[in-house]
C-alpha cells in the first residue's frame, strides 16, 4: 500500500543507501550543488535503487515534505520575525550591557557566554553575532587583554543557544520529526547547553585569551555604539524572550503535575508551540516596537525582510523530511534498527554519530540535523521511547551537528573574518571550541538518558 513500507531486499536497501548518501555528500561537496537539490536526488535516488514502486517514490517525497513543514514552518517563520523585532530594538544590546555591569569586566566572559545563550534562541546565530561582537571588542580594548577572552564565551553561547533550545530551528526540526514534545526538548537543552556553555565558553575562552592574542581589529573603532538610555529595560526583554518558553514547558508539565492537571486544556493550547510564539511576538510588537517609536508600517517591513532566510532553511528542512519518509517506507528503517539492536548501542549514541559524520563531511549543522534525523525517526523503535529519551536524542542529534567546524562551514569563514584571525588560529580555537559545544552536550544528553 501506498504510504508504507514495502517488503524489499535488505541487502539491496544497505546498497541504495550506500549510494543514495554517498551521491549526496558527492554533490554537496564536489560539485557544490545546493543542499536541498542534492537530498532530494539522493533521496529519490535511494527509492530507485531499493526497488521502490514509482507511487511509493512519489508519496515519500509529498509525506516528507508536508509532514515535515506543518510541523514547523510558522515557527521558523514567528520566531524570525519575533528575532527581527528584538534585533533592531536594542533588546539583545540590552541584554548584553546588563549582564557585563552586574558580572564585571573579570567576570564578563560569563555575561557574554549567557547573553549568546539566551540571544541565539530567537535571533539566528550570525545576525546575533553581528549585534553582540562590538560589545565583546570593548571589553578587550579596555582590559587590554586578547578579543577571543571575550569572543569565545561569546561564540559558545550563540552556538549551544542555535544548537540546543527551541525555538531556534534545527531542534524543533528534529524533535517534529522524533515527534516529541517541545517542552521535553527545552528543559533536556537547556541542562545541555548550560554545561556546553560553560565549558566551551569562559573555561576554553580563558585558554584561548591566553594562548592567542587576537587584537581587536581596526574596524572597531568606526562601530556606533548605542544610546544606553534609550534601550528597552532589562527585565522586559527576559520576560519576553521566556514567554514561549514558559508556556511550551508549562503545556509538557501539565500532563504529568497533578496540581497542574486541572489547567490542562488551556496549556495544551497556550503552549502549542505556534500559538506561544505568536503571543511572544505580538508582545514584541506592541512593547518593544510601537512602544519604542516604530509605527506598524515599519514594522510590517522589519518583520517582511526577516522572512528573507526562512525560504531556505524551510527547504533544506522539507527536503530532509524527504529523505526520512523515503528510507521509511522503502523499509531500510526497521534494517537500520536491526543492526543498531545487533551492536548494542543506544540510539542516543548512534543519533550523535551519524549527525557528527554528516557534519564533518557536508559542513552545513542544518544538513546534518535533517540527514541524522531522518535516519533515526525510520527506526521502528523510535515509536515506543518515553518523551525524555526522544529528547536525549535531539540533544545528540544536536550535538553532532556542531562538532567540527571548519573549511566547509559557512560559520567558520563568518567568525574568521569578523574576529580577525587566520585560518590556522580559527581551527585551534572556534574549531576546538565548536566540538567541545558538540560534545559536552552530547555527554550530558547521554547521562540524563540513562534516568529516562
């Protein structure tokens, strides 16, 4: 029947596979082909190869793609555009400022690290790197002292922050594909990224300040700094930035506090991911943006332009939905669940792996989330994991898409050029500090499986 798994080969499903990915990798890297052309011929190039009838081919790649975006397409879209509205506000500033005045400069490379964390979840990873890195310049021209002791703490916190927790894409990518509730995902992201934060950030930053003097560069100087008096308060911007946070997590407790079971009904619907969303946003609008002069003319055109990226990430993402839904009903999933039963490793380590490799090749945390997902939501077992192993998983799924970082990812090149280091000195310590992000997240997500 059309839509599910068919009887096939397993020998000749390890070959398609074998193919169809290598095909992939092939054309992303050599050939330089945009990621989501090459999935979607890998993808179908695998059905063909398995012996897949052309109608199940054909329903793999409309399944994959619709499941995949209904899940997440308003909030890629949202949480662009409540990013946009906190960006040209002067929230992430705010926060940033802030947090340096109550730690101190000694102390200011875990307001930076914290301040990244908490930025990265609503704004993209290089529109917050862009906003916050000034900051973390002015603190090494006035302690006189190397730019990465403040830009790596800086960099690790965007980093766990766009890797880790909701609703920055590439987690709720993966937990709509594990079909696993947010709240799971933010709270089991969060205790990663914490433990990822500070060890890639203050503790590998304090190494890296050390080892390597990074002055700060030329271009600082001309950076226009803003108007401390006109930024947004403090406290409004954290009360803001956890709204959808708060209500995500309060709709997963609910089914599980009875002091919270009588509630059930209104957090099942207020902390629908979308719909939290859309109040953090409307919320954006009215405080931080009509009550800081913006009228809703301008606003409609700040919240349009940030719509922009999204097309991509929507396709790439859909794309993988492809991929997913083809090694699904073409069987190899319940093949690959085998030989993952038959070596005795736990998904969460496999999830990691597969991520980390696909990483290491492609070089894109986007293509490696959606490849790695799609391979571990075809397991069979998937099915009957508990939401907190499932989230374990998308913490390691995340991890590996971090690791790793280097001449084929687009980061690598962004923070080489707007810190001022060679590529030599990019390897040995945003490279370095990439994998320890990776990896202690990972390990973390590990440990709290083992309770799951």
């Amino acid at each position: 029947m059309v839509g599910e798994a068919v009887a096939l080969n397993p020998g000749r499903l390890v070959f398609a596979a074998l193919v169809g990915l290598a095909l992939l990798l092939v054309l992303i890297i050599k050939f330089k082909i945009q990621a989501m052309v090459s999935i979607l011929i890998g993808a179908i190039t695998i059905g063909l190869l398995a012996g897949m009838p052309f109608e199940n081919i054909v329903t793999a790649v409309n399944d994959g793609i619709g499941n995949t975006l209904k899940g997440i397409a308003l909030l890629v879209g949202l949480g662009s555009m409540f990013g946009a509205i906190l960006e040209v506000s002067g929230g992430a500033q705010t926060l940033a400022v802030s947090m340096v005045k109550w730690f101190g400069d000694k102390k200011a490379a875990w307001a930076l690290g914290i301040t990244g964390l908490v930025i990265a979840m609503p704004v993209f990873f290089d529109a917050g790197l862009i906003i916050l890195i000034p900051l973390a310049f002015s603190l090494a021209k006035r302690t006189k002292r190397s730019s990465l002791f403040y830009a790596i703490p800086l960099l690790a916190g965007l980093a766990v922050g766009h890797a880790f927790i909701p609703p920055t894409p590439g987690p709720v990518l993966v937990a709509t594909m594990l079909n696993v509730e947010l709240g799971w995902v933010i709270l089991v992201g969060i205790a990663c990224g914490v433990f990822a934060m500070i060890v890639a950030g203050p503790v590998w930053g304090s190494i890296c300040g050390s080892k390597y003097n990074v002055p700060v560069p030329d271009h600082v100087a001309e950076q226009e700094d803003f108007d401390e008096s006109k930024l947004p308060k403090f406290g409004t911007i954290v009360a803001i930035i956890m709204i959808p946070l708060v209500l995500i997590i309060l709709d997963s407790l609910a089914g599980v506090v009875p002091a919270l079971s009588g509630m059930q009904a209104i957090f099942g619907f207020l902390g629908e991911p979308f719909v939290a969303l859309l109040i953090a946003t409307i919320a954006a609008m009215l405080i931080l943006g009509i009550g800081h002069g913006y009228n809703t003319e301008e606003l409609e055109k700040i919240m349009t332009k940030s719509l922009e990226p999204t097309g991509l990430i929507l396709l790439v993402t859909a794309s993988g939905g492809v991929l997913r839904y083809m090694l699904q009903y073409s069987g190899l999933g319940d093949v690959i669940g085998e030989a993952v039963s038959s070596a005795n490793l736990p998904i969460v380590i496999v999830a990691f792996l597969v991520a980390a490799l696909v990483r290491i090749c492609v070089g894109s945390a986007t293509v490696a989330m959606t490849m790695a997902a799609g391979i571990i939501a075809a397991m069979p077992e998937i099915a009957s994991l508990s939401p907190l192993y499932l989230a374990c998983t998308t913490a390691a799924v995340a991890g590996g898409a971090t690791v790793c970082s280097h001449f084929n990812d687009s980061g690598f090149w962004l923070v080489k050029s707007l810190v001022g280091m060679d590529e030599k000195t990019t390897l040995k310590t945003w490279t370095i500090m990439e994998t320890l992000v990776g990896g202690t997240g990972f390990v973390v997500a590990l440990i709290i499986s083992f309770f799951a």
